[in-house]
C-alpha cells in the first residue's frame, strides 16, 4: 500500500510523463496485435490502421490535463476501429475505459457529467447497433444471442463500475486537497500563535525592564538630591544616601542581568540567576525602608528650606513695609 501511494504521488508530480508513457505502452501493445493478426477482416490498409491507433491513443498523454477532450476525441476513434474490423481491439477498448474514468476523476464539474455521457451514449449506441443489426442477431442460434446479449450486459455493468470508480477517486483526491490546506492553515495559524506568544513575552519583559529602571532611577534621583540637601549640614546621613545610592544601583544592574540572561537562555531552563523570592524578603524590607528613610529625609529637608525661605520672604516684606 505505502509503494502504491508513493507511486500515485509520484505521478501526480510528473502527469505528463507518466501519461505520456501509458499512451505508448497502449500504442504497442495495439501495433503489435495488429501485426500479429494481420490482415485478419480488417477493411483498411495498414498504413491507415496505424494512422487510425494514433488517433485513439493519443490523445491519453493528456488525459489528465485535458480529461473531457481526450474522452471525445478518442470515442469516435474507438467506433471506427471496431467499424473497420481490426484485428485487435480489446487493448483499443481498454484505452476507452480509460479515458472514461479519467474523465471522471480529472474532469471539471460544469461539463463532466455531459461529456462522459455523450461518449457512453455513443458507445452504447453503436454496441447495440454492432450487435442487434450488423451481426444479423435473428439469424443467430439461442446460445449466440445470450452470449451476443451478455456482452451488451457486460458492457453496461462496465460502464457502470468505470463511472463509479472515476467519481470516487475524484471526490477522494478532493478530500485528500481539503486536507492539505486544512494542514497548511493549521501550522500557519500555529505559527502566528507561537508569533505571538513570542511578541507578548517580549512585550511582558519590555515592562520588566521598564519598571526596573525607572522605579530604580527614580530612587537614585530622590536620594541624590537628598544627598546633595543634607551634605553641608549632615555629611553622616548624606554618605549614608550616597551608599543608598549605590545600593540601588547595584540592584537594577543585577535585575537587568537576571533579565537579559532570561532572553539569552533557549534551552527553557530557568535562569542562572533566580528571581527574588520569600528569602530575600528581609533583605528587601530593610532596603525600602532604608529608601522610605532617605526620601522622608529628603522631604524634612525640603520642608525646612521652604521654612526658612518663606520667614526670609516675610523679614523682607516687612522690612519694605517700614
């Protein structure tokens, strides 16, 4: 089964060849019958039953890419080599079947029930009429008319099966394309969603970072303008918000490592580094509240400046008033 559809795959890739080749097997097996029983009852000289295998053959290299003419034009073709009581037809007869099934299972919906029609009408026809008329049918015995019946019955039965079997392979090859795309819009859609997923880590990490430095810079920011206050007047506490300072800085360089090594890692392993957890919370209660400090600190500084900036305001305000 698995060379089999390797098979059908493989001419699907290269129809043209491989329809090309069943058209020349078919032609010799036909050339070669004819040689070998010829001249039999045929009515045409050789040369034109050669000409006349062409025209039914033929047209089989294109049965799949031009399936509805390849069945229209090979009918006629059929009809004239029984007509002209060639040796051989059978192989003849074969290369009609298959022309009718690959109507069936390549052909375009508008026109493939007609055509497929027109040529089994045609056929049948001329069946009928070989057997009721052109073999004198009254004059036979009982046993040729059955058989003479029988092999109008086959035909009918035939015709049936090729029309059935072509219109099954055809809806399965339908099914089979369905699939494919189906397939093919899964793992696009699965791509555009791991494209996203990909898009929203790196939008949740864009945050990361931008959280980390700016609550870190905004604190390194408070603390160096309280450093800079209470420098003249307090060098302890202005050291101790210059090592603050530091701290802080020290700490956003670290989260930004932990971050970077987070992008860095492919294997989905977790980072060297791991994120602050409930060990670190003592540590990070002291830190804030070493920030928390500095900052009302800072405040008291600024309160008091403004003090003494709005007393001097009031000195000189009186002063202009004497």
């Amino acid at each position: 089964m698995r060379y089999l559809t390797s098979l059908r795959r493989a001419s699907e890739r290269h129809p043209g060849w491989v329809d090309t080749g069943i058209a020349l097997v078919l032609g010799a097996f036909i050339l070669i019958g004819l040689w070998v029983a010829w001249p039999g009852e045929a009515e045409l000289p050789g040369w034109q039953a050669a000409l006349l295998t062409i025209w039914l053959i033929a047209p089989l290299a294109f049965r799949r890419r031009a399936p509805l003419a390849t069945l229209l034009v090979m009918t006629p073709a059929l009809i004239l080599f029984g007509e002209a009581m060639l040796p051989e037809n059978t192989w003849a007869v074969n290369a009609w079947w298959l022309a009718l099934f690959s109507a069936g299972a390549y052909g375009a919906d508008r026109w493939r029930n007609r055509a497929r029609a027109l040529a089994s009408t045609l056929w049948m026809v001329y069946l009928c009429w070989l057997i009721f008329f052109d073999f004198e049918f009254p004059e036979l015995s009982i046993d040729d008319r059955f058989l003479q019946v029988l092999t109008l019955a086959s035909n009918l039965v035939f015709l049936g099966a090729v029309w059935w079997f072509g219109d099954t392979v055809r809806i399965s090859r339908k099914r089979e394309a369905e699939l494919a795309a189906k397939t093919i819009e899964l793992e696009r859609e699965r791509e555009e969603n791991a494209a996203q997923a990909v898009l929203a880590e790196r939008l949740r990490i864009a945050r990361e970072l931008h959280d980390v430095v700016a609550n870190h810079v905004s604190v390194v920011g408070v603390q160096a303008g309280a450093a800079r206050r209470i420098l003249a007047r307090n060098p302890d506490q202005a050291v101790a918000a210059l090592t603050a300072i530091e701290e802080t800085s020290r700490l956003a360089v670290q989260e930004l490592q932990q971050l970077l090594e987070l992008l860095r890692d492919r294997s989905g392993e977790p980072p060297r580094s791991a994120q602050p957890g409930l060990a670190q919370l003592n540590g990070l209660v002291q830190h804030m509240r070493s920030e928390q400090q500095m900052i009302r600190d800072w405040v008291e500084a600024q309160a008091s400046q403004q003090r003494e900036i709005r007393a001097l305001l009031d000195r000189l305000a009186r002063e202009k008033s004497l």
